[in-house]
C-alpha cells in the first residue's frame, strides 16, 4: 500500500513538473516558422521566387506557382519600364505640346487629341520592337525557349552604364529598375485616376 502511495505521487509530481516544461519545437512546426513570408506574414513563402531579385515574398495570390516565372518577371519589366516612361510622359504632357498639336491641361485627353493615327503607330512599332528582340518568340509557350535566355535583358545599354560592373553592382541596378518600375505603375495609374474622377489637370 505505502509502495503504490509513493508510486503514485511520484507520476503526479512528474506530470505536474511537465506541465510546466517549455513543449519542445518540432522539425515540422520550425520549417513551416521559417516558411512565412517576410512581407505578408499570415501566408507561406513563394518558392518559385527565392533568389530573384528584387523578391520580397509577396505572391498574395500564388501566381508564381501557376505561371512561368521567367514569363511574369519579363512582364513586370516591360509594363514597369512603360510606366516610367508614362510617368515622365504623363507631367510633360500637361506643359509641352508638339507643334501641330491641340494643348490639352488634362493628360488623360491626349490620345483623343492626337487622334487614332499616332496611338496606333505606337502599338504597332512595340509589336515591332517585341518581335525583333525576342526573335519571333513572342508567345507564352515560346518566349524562353532558350534556357540561357534572361528576362528582361534585351541587350539594350547605349549609355554602358552596365559596361565593367561586377555582379553585386548589376544586381543593384536591377534591384533600382524593379523597385522604380513597381513604384512607376502605381504612380502612372493614380495620375489617371486623378484626372479622370477630379476632372482637374495633375498640377
């Protein structure tokens, strides 16, 4: 009877110690810690975008696990490099106007004032340009083909600011042209947005 009193205090103690014990982190529970994203937090890590420049784990929608990866960061670059042009484009608009042109205040009526003629210039020359630097490769099935073939580098450098740089120095330039892309595409569309629901010119 005494022997089966002890034993039994014994395990309570055990399990009332253990109760207070730090629970032990399994493998498991750590990977899925250390597979959140940096920049939305509540969701996993993209993985198709490790080692990318530029990523920030911020794939909200998991497009990268559906779509080439090479084909969205190609897409990303061009409609970035439009939207800093259009940007640029946009403000300049508003004070300068091409000789032969009507002046508009509000940018937004600028393809109406110059008429269909020259907007369709400019969709036909990018058409033009898209299939002359890809090779005729121009379609999502087709376009990286080529394994060796980098998104967004086009060969295109009249200024050699890529000329003699080392692979830290690039991956900074490209980090710039990324960031200033993304900020370009959000600036472009609230500068329409502004004009088209004020019905005012940007400035």
């Amino acid at each position: 009877m005494v022997r089966t009193s002890v034993a039994l205090s014994l395990v309570a103690m055990t399990s009332s110690a253990a109760a207070f014990a730090p629970a032990a982190s399994s493998g498991r529970a750590a990977t899925a810690v250390s597979a959140m994203s940096k920049s939305v937090p509540f969701l996993l890590e993209p993985k198709n975008t490790k080692g990318m420049v530029g990523d920030a784990g911020f794939d909200p929608l998991g497009l990268s696990d559906e779509f080439d990866i090479k084909w969205m960061r190609e897409s990303e670059l061009k409609h970035g490099r439009a939207a800093m042009l259009a940007t640029v484009g946009f403000v300049v608009q508003q004070f300068v106007t091409i000789p032969g042109y009507t002046h508009v205040d509000d940018s937004n009526l600028g393809p109406a004032a110059v008429g269909a003629s020259p907007m369709l210039q400019i969709v036909v020359w990018c058409g033009a340009i898209e299939w002359w630097t890809n090779k005729g490769k121009i379609t999502y099935e087709d376009m990286f083909s080529d394994p060796a073939r980098v998104p967004g580098n086009l060969g295109f450098d009249p200024m050699g600011l890529g000329k003699n740089k080392s692979a830290e120095d690039m991956e900074k330039l490209e980090l710039n042209e990324i960031k200033n892309g993304r900020l370009a595409m959000l600036a472009i569309g609230g500068m329409i947005h502004h004009n088209w629901v004020t019905g005012e010119a940007l400035f």
